[in-house]
C-alpha cells in the first residue's frame, strides 16, 4: 500500500459518519408516518373498541427504534469493538492488537520479508530464490492489506445507510424492509469478527523477528503469509460456512481460485495476441487497398493516354 492509504481510509470514516448522521432527521420522518399507519390500521381492525395493547406496543417500539436512530452511530461503534474483541480473544492476543490500518500492515509485512531483499545479489545466482521470495511475499502483503481497506469500506458504507431501513420495522406492512438492517449490520459485524481473528493472529506473526538462513525458510516464511492472505480473501466463504455448516475451504476452492487467476491472465494474454494479429491484418488490408488503387490509377491513366 502506498503510503496516505489511512488518510484515505480517514477520510471515507468521515464522509460514512455524517451520511448515517445525514440520514437520522429523514429515518425519524419515516419513523413517525410508519407508527402513525400501523395506529391507524390497529384502529381500522378494531373499529368498534380501543386495541389498547396494539396501540401500547406501538408506542413503545416508537421510542425504542427512536433511541435506535438517534443513538446510531454510538451502537454501531460498540457492536463493532465488542466483535472485535471476541476475535482478538479467539486468536489468544491482548486487545487493541488488531488495527484497521492498511498501511501499519503493509510497513510490517515488508519489514518481516526485509531479510529476504538483503540476502539477494544481483551477481549471485543462488540467491535469485530469494529475490522471487520477496517479490511474492510483497504482492501477498500488498493484497492483505488491500482486503482489509476495501472491506472496511463495505463494512462503513452498508452499515451507515443501513439506518434508513429501521423505520420500516414500525408498520407491519413494511416490516420486511426493516429486517434488510438486521441482515445487512449482522453480516458485516460477523465478517468484521472473522478478520479480527484472523488479523490479530497474522500481527502476531508480522511483529516476530524471523531468521532467514536459506531459500527453503523464506519459502517457508511466504507460505505463511500466503495462508492468511487467502483466508481474509476467503471470509465471505467462511461466513457462508458457518451459516449454513457446509465446510466450502478444500484443495478444490485453493485450486479453483488458483486456476481462475492463471486462466484470467491467459485470457489477457490470448487478448493481447489478438489484437496483434488484428492490427497486422488492418495493416496488411491497408496496404493491399493503396497497392490496389495505384494500379487502377495506372490503368486509367495509361486508357486515358491511349485516347490521345
């Protein structure tokens, strides 16, 4: 990550929070007209008598998801520590280890692969192992730190706007959209647990200090922070996994994603020779065309001298 990647992420953190405080005067608005039809309609079923407890119920779920609003980005804000502790406490660390900071981890994980560079000689060819190691142990910390950064922009863009589907739990009709909150806020929430754990386990390893002797242990070294970058780049699978109790982490979805990335590459590649092939061929026909015309302007002009 290039460094001012966290002044980004600061800036977004802003921009997230007025949007949610933004919102609250018209997710109040809502509030009220959506408390007001279910009132009417308790009253439209029960024309002839007071539905007291409907009428009670009501009011009560008013104050209580005007709480809920007006107090939204304070909830969010202890939903989102409190997950994050149950992860760091699941990886065994101490709290404030995991730290969405894209750029604490990239600086980290060059610092952890920094023995791999200086054992490197250009003039060394039995050091070239260690210059392909951290060529891909830069790549493997650049995409751990790029799948924290964008996935706590989903995370602070699907939680703030979020706030405008809690009014439509107050009437019953709408109820359906308001579940869509509790969907949304609890996916994120449950993913944000998986990357704290999985996170504050890789900080763990991204602080030690390692002994680079040979290629087999910088090999050895890439392959763990491989392992953790496909975990974080897995957790929407996990999560899926942990609904639905169907194991989705195997040889076949390492391999897949494995072969989707070659054959995407193949497929830029095949592309590329393509439009090569297409270009020569244009100016092939290009050059036929003019060779072609010249000879119909020699044809018409040695008819027109004949003529003469």
């Amino acid at each position: 990550m290039v460094v001012g990647v966290n002044e980004l992420l600061k800036d977004f953190i802003s921009t997230f929070n007025r949007a949610s405080i933004n919102l609250i005067p018209i997710a109040l608005g809502l509030l009220y007209f959506a408390t007001a039809f279910q009132i009417i309609r308790a009253c439209l079923r029960n024309i002839t008598e007071l539905p007291f407890f409907i009428l009670l119920k009501s009011i009560l779920a008013y104050f209580g998801y005007r709480y809920v609003i007006e107090n939204y980005n304070s909830i969010i804000k202890m939903l989102k520590d409190t997950v994050i502790r149950i992860g760091e406490i699941g990886a065994g660390v101490g709290s404030h280890t995991f730290k969405i900071d894209p750029d604490y981890i990239f600086s980290k994980g060059l610092d952890i692969i920094q023995p791999l560079a200086d054992k490197f000689e250009w003039l060394s060819g039995t050091t070239y192992g260690f210059g392909f190691a951290w060529i891909l142990g830069v790549l493997l910390v650049f995409f751990l730190a790029l799948n924290l950064f964008i996935f706590y922009l989903e995370f602070l863009a699907v939680t703030s706007i979020s706030i405008i589907f809690i009014p439509f739990l107050a009437f019953e009709k709408t109820e359906f959209i308001g579940t869509k909150f509790f969907t949304a806020v609890t996916s994120q929430l449950i993913r944000l647990l998986f990357y704290s754990f999985l996170m504050s386990m890789c900080l763990v390893h991204l602080t030690e200090n390692i002994n680079v002797e040979n290629v087999k242990q910088g090999l050895f070294l890439i392959f763990r922070i491989g392992g953790i970058t496909w975990l974080t780049w897995k957790v929407p699978e996990l999560i899926g996994a942990l609904l639905n109790g169907t194991p989705t982490l195997n040889w076949n979805s390492a391999w897949s994603s494995g072969k989707t990335g070659a054959d995407n590459v193949k497929s830029i590649g095949r592309g590329g020779v393509k439009g090569i092939k297409t270009g020569g061929r244009v100016i092939a026909g290009g050059y036929t065309i003019g060779k072609n015309a010249k000879t119909k302007i020699s044809q018409m002009a040695n008819f027109n001298r004949g003529r003469k």
